[in-house]
C-alpha cells in the first residue's frame, strides 16, 4: 500500500493533541495512545492517532489468532486494534461464561486510511491513498478545531456505581483462592472484580481526558469502535517487538502516593522491599520467561529489570522487564500467540490459574486485561495492558471499570480488597465528577 507522509512543527503540542482527539471524534474507527512523554527506553513515537478504517477485522475467539495472522500478512500495513482477554479460549480449553454488559468483539483490529503520529513538537501524516492536500486540510482543521461535543450527559444526574462483587463475597472469594493455593492447585493467581454503572451516559473524550490528567500513564489509550469505546490510563506495557528484539514489562506490586516527600519516600521504600510483593513480580517473571522461551532463540531470554519500583500519578508500581531475541522467521502474531494472556493478568501456572479465575469472577472481562496496540508494515508491535480503565457501550448505556490483584499464599483478603480500592480511585472519581 502506497501513503504519502507530511511532517511539521508545532508550537504548542499539548494544545495540538487536544484538537486532534476531538477532531478524531467524526470517524468510527479511533485509537489513540499516548505516553504523556513519560520517559521510555522503547519507545516509537510520543503519540499517535489511527483513525478511519479502509479495511477491518472483527471476529470473536474462534481461531482468532489464525485469522488475525491472515489479516496482518495480507495487508502489508499499520494495523491498530485490540485482543480480548478471552482470546485464551481460542488457546486452550477454556471458557468466558459470566455475564457481560459490554459487547465488544473479542478481536478487532483496522487498517487506518489516516495515521498522525508525534515526536517532540514533530507532527507526522501518512496517509493512505490520499493526496497532499488531504493533509494540509487537515493539518489547518486539527490546528484551529473546535470541539461541538460540550454536553454533558450526566446532566447534574450522580453516576450510580455498583459492585458486582461486595466486600464481605470478596473476602469469601479469596479465601477460596487460598484454598486452592494451598493445596497446590496453583502458585498465584489475579483475582478482579467489575464495578458499573447502568442507564448512564457519559462523554467519552471529557471523561478520558480527566482520567489521563490524573494518571498521565505512559500507555493512555482512547479508543472508539462505532458505539464502544474504552477509555484507558494504563501504566503497563504487556509486549514490544523491535526488529528481533522482544521486551515484555509485568506489573505486580502496587503502593499508594502519600501527601508528603517523606511518607511518599517510605511508601516507595516498603514496595520495594515488601518480600509478598517481590514474591508476586518474581512469579510472574518466571511466567513471562517461560511464555517467551516458545518463541525465543536458544539462549536469549534475559530479566534487564527485575523488582524495580516506578512512580505514577496515583500509585508506585513494581516493574520488572524481560527480554529475548527472535529468528526472523517467526510471525509477529505468533509470538503474542505464545505469551497470551499475559502473565501479570493470569497467574502461574497460567492454564489452571484462568480456569480458577473463571470459576470465582462475576464478569467475563472481555477488553479489561486485554490489549491495544499496533502492528507496522514491517512486523513489529507494541502492546500494552489494559487495566485502571473505564469501558462503555454508549447504545447500552452501560459504563465498566475492573481492578484486581494476584493472590499469593502470603495474601490478606482485607488488605487485597483495600490494593483495589487503591487501583478504583482514579476511575471512581472521574465518573463521581461526570
């Protein structure tokens, strides 16, 4: 596919990705991620927007990931789209049967007509099949764009939020989980729970603004996809392909910001010692190793970070990266095949691990625990974890936020349910603010 590419600068970037969202907003097809210039060692672009699908794939988890290999193959191109988390029954033995109020696809990727991608104060348009004008006209329309989308569909109305799982159920549940620990079932497992809101309305790009304001995560996403849209702060990548290098970053371990340096400090300083959350990241690093070791040249498959603790917004957040190198001959879908779902959503071992968790949530997750990401022309991808994100089907009227937490055996059900709360706040309060 022939596109034609167009560079300029811009003085006032911020202004400029404020503009474009909204511009954004006429097409059907939208993903838009966004490091919120977060310092990344990998990293392709500080933003970039697809927008206007010349060509889809949508299907639900039925050989999925054969098809999205066709797809990609076939097109030659940037592909923008998102894998469920349920894609783990086209892998296994598996089944999503709780309830869901969403109804997003299980996979859907696009092939953009229009693709607006920002480095520093460089504003880059590559456009497929679309003369030089396009641009320009384009670039004229984002720069002086002004927003019709003003209402506010909550109209004074308070966002009622529900649980589908209450506390004291929580603390059953997870003492289930124990149980199965205990008898050896499995080492660790993530646990989430949904928290909801039915007959509600909300602006989507107002309300994904002021959750990215909060967090300014480095994997914010906006997406739209017809009448769905998800709405995302997430601070975890799940995997990246550059050339035949593969890195994958697993969250675990979590401590909440305190008001003052010093207290900030001594939250950081327990984190990074705390040996129960150690514990988790480390058994989720073997998991990742393990996953990658399928695809991986002999050998390659290295921990570059393990346990270090990163500061965000809201939270302190454990990070450990892991590395491998690929033969070139392996498939870009084929080493997500290998590594889906990850392992910080799952838990170890991760087939007996998703069949537990199946058995005690309340909710099929869907696109939570899932990705958004990219493929280039080349073969390369980057993914990230969608978590601490809000997700609504603006025709249902139905708005959804999960969080979880892995259970060890060393787990206190009040202090998980209280890590939830912690990871809840910034969506709660955006939409207790709609």
């Amino acid at each position: 596919m022939i596109r034609t590419g167009k560079s300029f600068k811009v003085d006032d970037i911020d202004l400029f990705k404020r503009n474009l969202l909204n511009w954004s907003q006429q097409f059907d097809d939208v993903v838009w991620l966004d490091s919120n210039n977060y310092k990344q060692e990998h990293s392709s672009f500080d933003a970039v927007l697809a927008v206007d699908a010349l060509t889809s794939l949508k299907t639900d988890y039925h050989n999925a990931f054969d098809d999205l290999k066709e797809y990609q193959s076939a097109t030659n191109d940037w592909i923008f789209g998102y894998l469920t988390y349920d894609l783990k029954n086209d892998l296994e033995t598996l089944s999503s049967d709780n309830y869901d109020g969403l109804f997003f696809p299980d996979l859907y990727f696009f092939q953009p007509k229009k693709i607006i991608a920002i480095k520093a104060d460089e504003v880059v348009f590559n456009y497929l099949l679309l003369a030089d004008d396009d641009i320009y006209s384009d670039f004229e329309e984002i720069c002086s764009f002004q927003s019709r989308e003003t209402e506010n569909f909550a109209n004074g109305n308070e966002i009622k939020i529900k649980l589908r799982i209450h506390k004291e159920e929580y603390y059953e549940k997870v003492i289930k989980m124990l149980e199965h620990i205990h008898r050896g079932d499995i080492y660790e497992a993530n646990f989430c729970q949904e928290f909801y809101a039915l007959n509600t309305q909300i602006n989507p790009v107002e309300t994904y603004k002021k959750l990215n304001s909060i967090s300014k995560p480095p994997f914010a996403t906006f997406m739209k996809v017809n009448d769905k849209y998800l709405l995302s702060a997430s601070p975890e990548r799940y995997l990246r392909k550059e050339g035949e290098k593969v890195i994958s970053q697993p969250i675990k371990g979590t401590a909440k910001r305190a008001a003052t340096l010093q207290e900030d400090d001594l939250f950081k300083f327990s984190l990074e010692n705390d040996p129960k959350e150690r514990s988790e990241n480390i058994m989720i690093v073997d998991l990742v190793r393990n996953d990658l070791s399928k695809i991986a040249l002999k050998g390659s498959v290295k921990v570059g970070e393990l346990c270090k603790v990163y500061t965000f917004e809201q939270v302190h957040q454990m990070i450990s990266t892991v590395e491998a190198k690929v033969d070139k001959g392996v498939h870009a879908v084929d080493i997500i095949k290998a590594t889906f779902p990850m392992g910080s959503m799952t838990g170890a071992p991760k087939i007996s691990a998703m069949k537990i968790i199946e058995e005690l949530e309340e909710t099929k997750r869907g696109l939570y625990s899932g990705t958004v990401g990219y493929f280039s022309p080349n073969g390369d991808f980057d993914f990230n974890v969608i978590i601490r994100s809000i997700l609504y089907n603006k025709t249902q009227k139905y708005v959804s936020y999960s969080v979880g937490g892995a259970i060890t055996s060393k787990s206190v059900p009040e202090k998980e349910y209280e890590e939830c709360l912690i990871k809840a706040k910034a969506m709660r309060q955006v939409l207790e603010e709609a």
